[in-house]
C-alpha cells in the first residue's frame, strides 16, 4: 500500500466526518493517536471534547442549543488497564464492558452496527491500542451498511501486530461530502506518523475544513512505561 500524505488527504476532502488515525513514531517509541469530529448541523457542530479520567467525553458547548444528544455525545476514549479505545460513539461503553468481561475487541463490536441516521447509515469506527511490557500492537473495525442498505451489516476488522515505526493508519466515517453521505470505503489509509505530537496534532487540525471541523483528540503513549501526553483542541472556545 502507497504511504499518502495525511495533511493532503484532509485537505482534499470538505467532510471525512469523524476520523481516527492510529501509529508509531518514527523512533520506535510512542504509540500515537488521533480522533477529530466534523459537523455540518449547528447540533453537530455545538460540542467540545473535554477529559474524562484517563479518556475523554463530547459535551455541548452550548446546552441551550442541544436539539438531540443520542449520536453526538458519547465518550471517543476509554482507558481498559494497557489497552486504550477510541471510537466515534456509545460503542466505546460496549468495547469497554465486554472486553472487561473477557470478550475481543471484534467480539464486543459483534453486537452493534452502523448509526441508525438513515440515510446516511453512518460507519461505527474503532480502534483498540494494546501497550504491554515494551510491546505494541493495534486493531481497527469499521461495521457500514451495505452500499446505503440498512438491511446488511458489513464488519471488517485490521489488525496491526508489532506497527512499523514512523507509519499509522487512517480510517474515517464518509468518503466524501454528498447528500447522503458515503461510507469510507476499503482499508485503513497508510500514512506517515512524525516524532513530535504538536507537529502531528498541528498537521490534523489545520488541516481539517475550517468550516467542518469541530475538535481533536491527540494521545501520544510512551510503549516502554505506558505513560502518555495529551492535546485536545476545539473551535467552541
């Protein structure tokens, strides 16, 4: 697979949705993270991250203005022992609860589907980090319908043992802008993962449509201690 550009792809596209890109640092060292949120509703696009524990959680920026939370406020990030979760909804709770109960990360992502926003019919992304005794690995899911049909669930699962330093993968909810909104299609996009995180959180967010964007999430995970950095940035200030 041809290593792309991350600043280039957001740049090229008005509307990813919500995205998560999971690493590793050039040197070998930290696992790196990214999840943003787009919206192009004053609903969507009236909410902050805010920290949550060892995670985050989405809160309305204005509470006056907040006409429906049920798809829009959730907590993107969970910390379960070595393993950190990101996802772009409630299925963060689900991934947390069953994998806590023994179940795997596909296993726990069995029991849901897409967001039931018809038509659009929104992707559920996710991705577990596992940090452990110096080593690293990672998995991504994506749960679509079926080319707009609600009547099939799609699963696909990727899986990263031992990430290449210096590359991540980038999975977002729409392939583009359009009415309905198309699903991401295909595998996990490769791309290049920089040493420094304010260069990699800087990268994301300038790069996002100024218009679309509302916030982002950075963690960089030290894989030989498990301690970790962590940069939140929101347009609602």
């Amino acid at each position: 697979m041809e290593k792309i550009s991350l600043a280039n792809e957001l740049q090229a596209n008005a509307y990813p949705g919500r995205g998560i890109v999971v690493g590793r640092t050039p040197d070998g060292t930290k696992a790196a993270i990214a999840y943003f949120i787009m919206g192009r509703s004053e609903n969507s696009r009236n909410r902050v991250f805010v920290e949550e524990g060892k995670g985050i959680r989405t809160q309305a920026f204005d509470p006056s203005k907040l006409s429906d939370p049920s798809l829009i406020i959730y907590a993107p990030v969970r910390v379960l022992g070595n393993q950190t979760i990101v996802t772009n909804g409630d299925q963060t709770d689900t991934v947390y609860d069953l994998m806590g109960n023994g179940l795997t990360f596909e296993q726990a992502l069995r029991t849901r589907e897409f967001e039931p926003d018809a038509p659009n019919y929104t992707p559920r992304i996710s991705s577990v980090l596992t940090v452990e005794n110096g080593s690293y690995s990672y998995e991504m899911s994506i749960l679509k319908s079926n080319n707009g049909n609600p009547d099939q669930c799609n699963r696909y699962t990727f899986s990263y043992d031992n990430p290449v330093a210096g590359e991540g993968h980038f999975i977002h909810t729409y392939k583009c802008d359009g009415n309905p909104l198309p699903s991401f299609e295909g595998e996990p996009k490769l791309v290049a993962i920089p040493n420094d995180m304010d260069e990699f959180a800087n990268t994301v967010w300038n790069s996002l449509n100024a218009d679309n964007k509302v916030s982002l999430f950075i963690r960089y995970i030290d894989i030989a201690t498990g301690n970790y950095e962590t940069k939140i940035f929101n347009k609602n200030k």
